[in-house]
C-alpha cells in the first residue's frame, strides 16, 4: 500500500493581506446598475435586460430576483415591456429596432463607451478608415463596430494583426480602443501600428477609461509584493481577467480569478506569505469582504488597504429615471 501522504494543517498562520486601492465598482458599472434598479421601481417588474448589464454573476442574478429578465437581443423581448441595454454598448442597429417597434428603452451604456462611438462616428465622417484595438466577440467590440458600417472597421487584436494589416487604398487612417484592454498590451500594439503608420496619432491617446488604468495600476503594485494575487470577478469581464494577468507580470507567483469566496480553492495558499486582493469593475465589494472573511477564518491574517488613488468619477441617470 502507497503511504498515506501527511496532511499538513495550514490554517493559523500568518498571513499577510494588502488589499488593491482602488478596486470594485467604477462609474459606469454602477450607472447601469441604478438604472435597472430604478427601472424595475418605477415601472415594475418584468424589465427586460439585453445582454448582461454587466459581467457580474452575482449581479445578474440579484437583478434577477428583483424582477430583471436578462436576454440575448432584442427580439426575445415583448413590445410593451421597458428594456435596458447594458453597459457595454449596443450596435445602431439595436436602438433603431426598439424605436420601430416603439419599445420604452434605457440605455446603460457607460458614457466612456459612448465617447468612443462618437469618436468612430467622428473619423468615419472625415473619410478616415478606423483601426479598432479590441477583443473579437466582445460586446463592446460588437457595439462600437456596430455604429458604422460594414468595412468601415478593422478589429486589431494583436501586434501580429497590427503588423499585417493591409490599408484600403488612399484611406487615411484613425483608430479606437476597446476601454478594457491591458494598458500596457495596447501600448504594443499601438507601437507596432505607429511604427508602420507615422500619421497616426500618439499612442497615450488611447480609449482605456480610468477605471481600467487605475485598477491595474493598483495590482501592478500588489503583483510585486504579493506571493498569491486573488481577483474578484467572473469569467466574461474582460477587464478583471486583464488584472489577473496584470498580476502575473508584474510578479505574482499566481493569481487567479473568482467569482466569490466559494471559488477559492485552498492549495492555491501552499507556501504562500503574503496575498493581493483586487476586484474588476463589475464586482461587489460585499464579494471581497466575503474573500477577505473567509481568508481571516482561515490563516493569522494581517490585512492592509493600499494607498491608492481616490476616484470621483460619477455619471448621471439617464433624465427619465430621475424625474
Ligand atoms: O466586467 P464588465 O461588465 O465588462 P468588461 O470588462 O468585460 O468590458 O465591466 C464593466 C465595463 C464596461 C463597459
Ligand atoms: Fe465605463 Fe470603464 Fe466602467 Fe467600462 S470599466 S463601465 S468604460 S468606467
């Protein structure tokens, strides 16, 4: 018979926790939040939701046992039924569609995602053809090259992409960003593109939105100092898997993404001293509590908050919700 292997007790040790300053909801996760929240106040239940407001699932699921009934498009939703458009933006064609079938829509899309339609907007009107930096199947991808039309949009996902990209004849070229994107990933692609495009503009003129900055900044310092770095967050939110990277590089000797502290799987802690704690924009804070709780149950913990930036960004209800 093998031997039984010994089971080594872990649990009262030290350990040391720095939480990520900041981390958590940003502006626009929590516009579009309120906004199917008051939704669902001012005109009952059901209100429809295309697309998942944001890429949290204990989001959706709390909206959903208020009332909120998340769908894929448009058409699965009933003509006489208000619905909201998530965060992430939505192609023309969507809104277009609801005001034809005379729908009551709100849109939650995050108004740094609208600078950059307009901003595609502005540059296909000037006869410019536009290099988008983005993920392919993203929403958000799919709403900003859903403002213009077909071909008027080259997706750029990689450096390999930026250096193989064939300019339609005579076309002046612009570009946008997806505001999600690793800031220092971007910043190599741009490089690569600027590099055979000089006409380009500079690359610090990017479309990545303070939140997503600001928050890999922040574990960027925590992925240096920590041995373990944990992200609250779910699988389909680009800009927390983009923190869990972020961490890697900058250090970490893991990180790992979790949607809540059940996730957490304790051999990850094995000869670990000092652990990071950061959430994506779309994570409850009540979610890091949880993590942070479940690590003091466990280990001597010693937990600290980073001397972060402080954000003051807010954005308004859109005026219907508000009257
Ligand atoms: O997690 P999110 O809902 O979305 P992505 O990071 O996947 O874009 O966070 C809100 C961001 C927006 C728009
Ligand atoms: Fe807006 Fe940035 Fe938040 Fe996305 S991550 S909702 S772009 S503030």
């Amino acid at each position: 018979m093998p031997p039984t292997p010994a089971v080594v007790d872990d649990t009262r040790r030290p350990m040391t926790v720095r939480l990520a300053a900041p981390r958590g909801f940003c502006a626009g996760v929590d516009r579009a939040i309120q906004i199917v929240e008051r939704a669902l106040e001012k005109y009952g239940a059901p209100v429809y939701v295309r697309h998942e407001i944001v890429h949290n699932k204990h989001v959706v699921d709390r909206l959903k046992a208020m009332g909120a009934v998340f769908v894929k498009e448009l058409d699965d939703c009933p003509d006489d039924r208000p619905v909201v458009f998530s965060a992430h933006g939505v192609p023309k064609s969507v809104p277009a569609t609801a005001r034809s079938r005379e729908m009551l829509f709100l849109d939650a899309t995050c108004p740094l995602v609208s600078k950059v339609h307009v901003e595609a907007e502005r540059h296909h009107a000037a006869g410019r053809h536009i290099l988008l930096i983005g993920h392919a199947g993203h929403p958000e991808v799919i709403g900003t090259m859903g403002q213009l039309p077909p071909g008027a949009i080259t997706l750029i996902e990689t450096v390999g992409d930026a250096e193989t990209f064939v300019r339609p004849v005579h076309a002046p070229l612009a570009y946008a960003t997806q505001t999600t994107l690793s800031v220092d990933d971007t910043a190599e692609i741009l490089a690569a593109l600027k590099r055979r495009f000089p006409e380009l503009p500079d690359p610090h003129k990017e479309d990545i939105c303070y939140a997503t900055t600001n928050r890999q900044e922040a574990v960027k310092r925590l992925g240096a100092v920590s041995d373990l770095v944990l992200v609250v967050g779910s699988k389909n939110s680009s800009n927390s898997v983009r923190l869990v990277e972020v961490a890697q590089r900058a250090g970490a000797v893991a990180a790992h993404l979790v949607d809540d502290a059940a996730q957490i799987d304790w051999a990850w802690f094995e000869g670990v001293r000092s652990l990071g704690v950061t959430a994506g924009a779309s994570a409850p804070e009540s979610l890091v509590q949880g993590v942070i709780d479940a690590v003091c149950a466990r280990f001597d913990a010693e937990v600290s908050e980073d001397d972060g930036l402080r954000e003051t960004v807010t954005f308004k209800l859109p005026r219907v919700l508000t009257a």
